[in-house]
C-alpha cells in the first residue's frame, strides 16, 4: 500500500491518493447538477486567489455555475448580474476534510446520533451517505460560513467506522444530490482512546494492543479476500471486505483518527506491513 501521510490535529490521513476511476455503474451515484443561473459578476473586491498575489479592485465572473475569469477590467455581457463587491474580500470556498454534519445532526436528540455503528470493533460495511441528513441546519450554517464541499465521516468509535462520502454544499432533498461525482470512497478508522472507551463493551478491545490486533487481522482476511478478486476466482461479496481491500489497492483513502504521536507512527507502521 502506497502511503502519504498529512497530519492535521489528532488526525491522520492516509491513502494512495491516486485518483480513482469514475465510478459510473457505483451503487447509489451522484445526481448533483450545478443550478440553473444567470451570469454573475462580483466587483470591485478585493480578491485573495491562494495560488497568487491579492487582486485589488477585481471582478471575478461565474458562468454555468463556475468561475470563468478573475482579474481587473473584464468585459461582461450585458445580461449579467453585477454584485457590488467594493469594500468586501472574496475567497476560495473552504473544504472541510474532517466533519460530521448530517450524520450527527441538529438537534442533538438520539434520533440525529447516526454516526457511529457501535456494533463492534469493525463496521468498515456501512457507509456514512446511508445516514446523512441533507436537511441538517448545519449544512446552512456552513454555507454562511464558506464551507463548499465537505467530507463526511462516521464516527471514531471503532477501529473501522465504515465509508466517508464527499459532498458539495448545496441544498438537496437527498444525498445523491450532493455527492461530488466521482469522487473516491475514503473510509474512516480511529486508534487509542476512542475505540477503547466508546465501542460496544464487551465485544471490542480494551487496550492500544488489542487495536493493533484488529487492525491487522482485519487487513491480513481483506488481503486474501483482493488476492482472490485480483484472480478472478469466485466468492460471495462481502460489504465489510470489500471496504477494506478498497484500502489496500489504493480506490479508497483512509482517514484514521489518533491522539498521540506514536499511534500515528503505528498506523504508518501497520501501513507498511
């Protein structure tokens, strides 16, 4: 397994990164579409780029839901809709790599808390887009907020939450409708503390060492489980193995959750094996 690390908080990111074929016969696809909108142009703004210097006194021009020129003096067509942008900044939409909304939704009542499958240490079956909201008021308040596209885990309660799902940040009455297409599957797995304290009691391990073991005996069946796919022999399919071998041939991205320097080391470490 090719791994590239980026360490962000109590967060560890790992995956071949490589880009993932589009997968158009997956199940449940994107529906998304951008909306239906006239040309618009903000201007007069100050405009931070993130790949450049700060432009002054900018126009930046949307066309067919996308930015189709930034820069000063751009000629407009005479049917676009002018947003008067002096005195304001205009920023690239932030993407949230690590969040929750919509499975563990506003309000805070048990009927919301849809993120964490606490059956057992390894739930690397489920996937978090069979539980996301799309109504949830968070997503409304991360709009306000500049947050365009997100990723949205399961919990950190199990060695393998399950599947992340990658979303835009529109309003829709279902999932489909905000999934970026073609985006890849990443899928979440947490190490120390919250496995061991927040998991199913008595099914689960209880100790650092007792994740490790999970972790590797979880991927040393997914590996048998790709080696026969890889040869194209026969078997049942299995939701849970094949999130995990998905891991291990690099379609899907981890996204694992530790708390101290030496279980990152770790996870690295069982990457390697």
């Amino acid at each position: 397994m090719i791994v590239r690390a980026c360490l962000l908080g109590v967060s560890l990111v790992i995956g071949s990164w490589l880009p993932a074929a589009a997968q158009t016969n997956a199940p449940y696809p994107s529906t998304y579409s951008p909306a239906s909108s006239p040309p618009t142009a903000i201007v007069g703004a100050t405009v931070l780029t993130a790949e450049g210097p700060v432009i002054d006194q900018a126009t930046v021009f949307f066309r067919d839901g996308k930015i189709a020129a930034i820069g000063q003096g751009i000629e407009l067509p005479a049917d676009a809709l002018v947003i008067d942008g002096t005195g304001k900044w205009v920023t690239p939409g932030i993407i949230d790599i690590h969040s929750h909304l919509g499975v563990f939704s506003s309000p805070g009542v048990p009927s919301m808390r849809n993120g964490n499958e606490k059956t057992g240490k390894n739930t690397a079956e489920v996937w978090a887009e069979h539980s996301l909201w799309p109504q949830d008021p968070g997503f409304e308040m991360a709009r306000r907020g500049g947050v365009t596209t997100l990723a949205i885990l399961p919990g950190s309660a199990n060695l393998f939450g399950g599947r992340s799902v990658t979303v835009k940040n529109v309003p829709s009455i279902s999932v489909q409708g905000m999934k970026f297409p073609d985006a890849p599957y990443g899928a979440k797995m947490a190490c120390g503390e919250n496995p061991i304290f927040y998991a199913a009691r008595g099914n689960d391990p209880f100790t650092r060492m007792g994740n490790m073991a999970g972790f590797r005996s979880a991927f040393i069946d997914a590996q048998a489980y790709l080696e026969k796919k890889q040869k194209g022999e026969s078997q049942k399919t299995d939701l849970r193995l094949e999130t995990l071998a998905g891991i291990l041939s690099g379609e899907i991205t981890t996204h694992i959750h530790c708390y101290r320097a030496d279980e990152m080391m770790q996870m690295i470490d069982v990457a390697r094996e």
